[in-house]
C-alpha cells in the first residue's frame, strides 16, 4: 500500500509516495527525478547508486527508502552549488575521470566520504576507500588522479 511520507535528499524535504519495499534508488529515480544514482546491477556490487546517508556512502539499490526517511541524502545533484561544481566534481572532469559517465556519480560520491575521514590518502588508500565501485570504462588511473585532485595532491598540470 503506498504511503506518503517526507524525505531529505541534497539539503530539501520532499514529500514522495512510496511503496513500504521501495528501494532507495527507485525512490531517488522515480519519484524526485534524480538521475544521478544509477541503475546497474540491483546487488550492491558495482556502485553506480552510490549516496551519501547521513554522510556515509550507501548503495541505494540495496536501502529501502522507509530505512532513511529521518536521515540527510546527498545525491551527486546535491554537491554542487548552483552551476559552481563541487570540488570534487571539478577534479573528476579536469582529471578526465569521466569516461562514459556510469559510474562517475557513485566514484564523486565516494571520494567524498573518503576525503572526509582522509584529506590527503595515498594511492592504496584511495583504492580502498573507491572499493566499492567498478568502472568498466578506465584501468582507474585517471580516478585516482582525479581523488589527488580533489584533495589537493596535485595541480593537474
């Protein structure tokens, strides 16, 4: 039976009309019209739905939506200001660590949460902290270059 219910994604509540088992993901796609999170695999395996939950990377294919109606959701929407790019997104496309585009959102989403407990990791660190998300596009090192980046490591000359 669906329900309405309040939820707060990139810093704004939002009413949406969910299912009681609706993911997450479907939430975020179908309901609010944020097409960062992706669709790929439904298992948590490859993290292209990648969101932050109360700052903390979370697959949203595998988060039922009733699960985080009370907590903070940043999409990839959310961390830009205005048409002022975040950082991190900046450093992904200086870096050319956007490819096809799939699972850019879930990488910037993740380098987020690793930067926020890392500001300056090294290339084993980051590999660590990027687990998580398969890129089918890159042998990664243009993403490593673009998490260096983002925190400052290199100029990106």
């Amino acid at each position: 039976m669906k329900q309405q219910i309040e939820i707060n994604v990139n810093g704004e509540v939002q009413p949406a009309i969910i299912e009681p088992f609706d993911t997450l993901l479907h939430t975020l796609r179908n309901e609010l019209h944020l097409i960062g999170p992706k669709q790929g695999c439904d298992t948590g395996g490859c993290g292209c739905c990648t969101v932050l939950v109360n700052g903390e990377s979370r697959y949203s294919c595998m988060t039922y939506t009733m699960t985080v109606a009370d907590a903070e959701i940043t999409t990839v929407e959310g961390l830009a200001d205005g048409r002022n790019l975040d950082h991190i997104q900046q450093a992904f496309i200086d870096s050319g660590a956007v490819q096809c585009g799939y699972c850019t959102s879930g990488m910037i989403l993740a380098t987020k949460q690793l930067l926020s407990i890392n500001s300056k990791p090294n290339d084993a660190e980051i590999r660590q902290g990027l687990a998580g998300n398969l890129c089918r596009c890159t042998g990664y090192h243009k993403i490593i270059e673009a998490v260096k980046l983002a925190s400052g490591q290199t100029t990106g000359e």
